[in-house]
C-alpha cells in the first residue's frame, strides 16, 4: 500500500482543490501566526466547506492557548490537530480532540519526547520533522532518515522535513512510514502552491518502491 499524503500549509481554495484532485489524502492549515503559511482560521473553514468528503483536514498548532485550538478545531471543523510546539501531553489529553504529535528529530535522544506521547490518549499518531533551533517547522531541512526509520518501526508516522518530488521515493524506501507530509518542497513561495511540484511529487509516492 501507498504511504498516505499530506500536503500542508495550504491557504488557499485553489491549492486545496488541486491537491485533492491529484489524490492527496490530507491538507493541512497552519494556524502559527508567525508561519509564512499562516491561514486565517475563517479562510481555513471556508476552504474546508467546499472540499469533498473523505479528505483529512489537519490544523497545525504551535504553543496556542488550549481553548483557541479548541475553537479553530471545531470552527473548521477539522479531522486532527498537529501540535508542533512545546505542548505537554496533558495539554494533549485536555484537548479532548484527535492529535498528531510532531516530533522534531534531533538525534536518539528525541525517543525520549516520542515514549513520553506513545499511548497517550487522543495521539493518533507522529509527524516525524527536521530539527530546527530557529523555527518549529517549514524549513525545507531533511530529517535524519536513518532515526527516522527506527522511528517507523515503533510508531505510526508520517515523514516530514525537506521532502521533494525528487527525493520522497528514496525517503520511503528508507524509512517506510505511513505517510509523508510536503510544504517548502512543492511551492513556488511560501504559501503558495506549484501544480507541476504537487502532481510530481504525489505520482512519485504512488510509484515507489
């Protein structure tokens, strides 16, 4: 089976209906102010009205105030939320909604965060990025794919940081996730989509190995 394909920092209708109609699973909102994809939540539920069923919409949070993400959650009416900052797990389990834990990948040590969140109520499961001491994701960087693996092997993840159309066929045959997620690697700028990048990357993934 095909590992599932998220493509996030969507902002607008346009990307999103391309990225579904060329077979992506999830699309993700990046609701951290600070992000060069920043969405405002009311475009973002207005984006998510108008997609088709069956498409996993995920909001990406980054140290927000508890009862903000459960406002943008339900206002959008979103599948999941991504905490990508330093939120603890019992902020998670006080969420009361789906998560995805993001786990930026420094090096072995990075396990411990990971045990820390394996079983927690409400992780449904990991995105697995670059390490970053400026920034909490984004960053075009490519994760360490070898601790990526082992990784995969004990949880169920998606495989995030620096992935393109031209690399993400040797990214899965290593790591073997679940799925991946895009940003940086199939954009014309921050923010905004490139349609050839979308389409390449997602008939990359279908044909791997």
């Amino acid at each position: 089976m095909s590992p599932k394909i998220k493509i996030c920092g969507i902002t607008n209708q346009k990307d999103a209906e391309f990225a579904v109609q060329e077979g992506a699973d999830a699309l993700g909102f990046v609701f951290y102010a600070q992000s060069p994809r920043y969405v405002q939540p009311a475009i973002a539920q207005h984006i998510i009205a108008n997609l088709p069923p069956f498409v996993v919409t995920v909001g990406v949070f980054v140290n927000h105030d508890l009862d903000m993400v459960k406002r943008v959650f339900d206002d959008c009416g979103l599948s999941l939320a991504q905490l990508h900052g330093d939120e603890s797990p019992g902020f998670c389990e006080s969420l009361q909604r789906p998560v995805l834990r993001a786990i930026r990948l420094r090096d072995r040590r990075s396990y411990l965060a990971l045990a820390e969140w394996k079983g927690r109520i409400g992780v449904r499961g990991f995105i697995i990025d670059a390490f970053s001491t400026t920034a909490y994701g984004g960053t075009g960087h490519t994760t360490d794919w070898s601790l990526a693996g082992e990784v995969a092997r004990a949880v169920p993840m998606l495989l995030a940081g620096g992935l393109t159309p031209e690399n993400v066929q040797e990214a899965i045959c290593q790591v073997q996730p679940y799925g991946v997620d895009v940003s940086s690697g199939v954009e014309q700028s921050p923010g905004r989509k490139d349609p050839a990048k979308i389409r390449d990357f997602i008939q990359s993934v279908r044909l791997v190995c």
